[in-house]
C-alpha cells in the first residue's frame, strides 16, 4: 500500500507542472519558460529565457535549453551537441515585427511552430502555439519512450500541456 502511494503522489507531482517556482537558474536569473519530462528517467530539460543586458532577448538565441539531473541531485547541465542537434534543440526564424514573437521549432519536430512572446498585461515572456485558430500557452511536454536506442529512440507518443488565454488547461497528444 506505501509503494501505491508513493507512486500516485510522485505521478501528481509529476503531472502538476508548476515547477516554475522552483527552478530560477543562478546562471541567467531567468525563469524557466517551459520544461519537457520524460519517461526514461527523471532528469527535466528545462527552457530558459536568454535576456541580453538591456531586457530583451537575445535576437539569435532566445532560450537555451538545459538539463535539470534529479538522478544526480539536481544538478545543471547543458544539452549535449547530438541533444541540440538531434533531440531537444531549438531552430529560430528571424524576429516577427508583425506578431511580435520569435518564432521557433523543436528540431525533432519541425511541423510544430512555436513562438517566443511577452504579454501584454504582465510584459512577462511565454511561449505559444496555436490550435484550431486559439492561442495556447506552452507550459510543458512530456515524452513517453518505447524502447529504441540512444541514438535512435522510439517514441510511443508526446503530451502538450499548457493553458487557453482563459486560463482554462490544454492537453494535447502527438503520436509520432
């Protein structure tokens, strides 16, 4: 019954992805914009906000993406060059003057495309997708593996998590 338990809270706890305020990096100060969890392990890649000196982001590289390594206490690391390049990494468009938003995609899933922008009421920055002619604010994915090998994994399926502009929850599944 202890082992039931454990597990279900470990599942709410996993599924509540309010990590926010919990992960503020030393290294930029910036909050994280959104994270991806994965069912291999319990390590977290997390999406800083990469803000140059005078408030805005960094016009080539708007968030940089990093490792949180639970199963190493918590310990902060960069994506690998195969993880930018193959996996986790980002590719960026040039900025979007009539959007207002940096537009990007997830390397590993080029047909999806995001965008970097600041609201309007908070002038904090999120990242958005669209569905069905609605804007969604990306506040995690998680990634459920079925077997493969490092270099070439199977992915049984991905969940967009985020919320409408109504604030009401928004989940998505993607089957590759």
């Amino acid at each position: 019954m202890t082992r039931i338990t454990f597990i279900t809270m470990l599942l709410f706890l996993v599924n509540t992805n309010n990590y926010g305020h919990l992960f503020a990096s030393e290294d930029t100060g910036q909050p994280i914009l959104f994270h991806i969890d994965r069912s291999r392990d319990a390590n977290i890649v997390v999406y800083y906000l990469n803000i140059k000196s005078e408030g805005k982001p960094d016009p080539h590289d708007p968030i940089l993406p990093g490792w949180i390594k639970h199963t190493k206490k918590g310990e902060k690391a960069p994506l690998t060059r195969i993880q930018q390049r193959f996996g986790y990494g980002l590719h960026f468009e040039a900025f979007d003057r009539s959007l207002q938003a940096y537009p990007f995609q997830f390397v590993s899933i080029p047909d999806e495309k995001f965008y970097l922008v600041q609201d309007n009421l908070t002038k904090k920055y999120q990242v958005i997708f669209f569905r069905e002619y609605k804007q969604i604010s990306l506040k995690s994915i998680f990634i459920q593996f079925d077997g493969g090998s490092f270099l070439k994994p199977k992915i049984d399926h991905m969940k967009l998590h985020g919320k409408h502009a109504n604030n009401q929850k928004y989940t998505e599944i993607i089957r590759p």
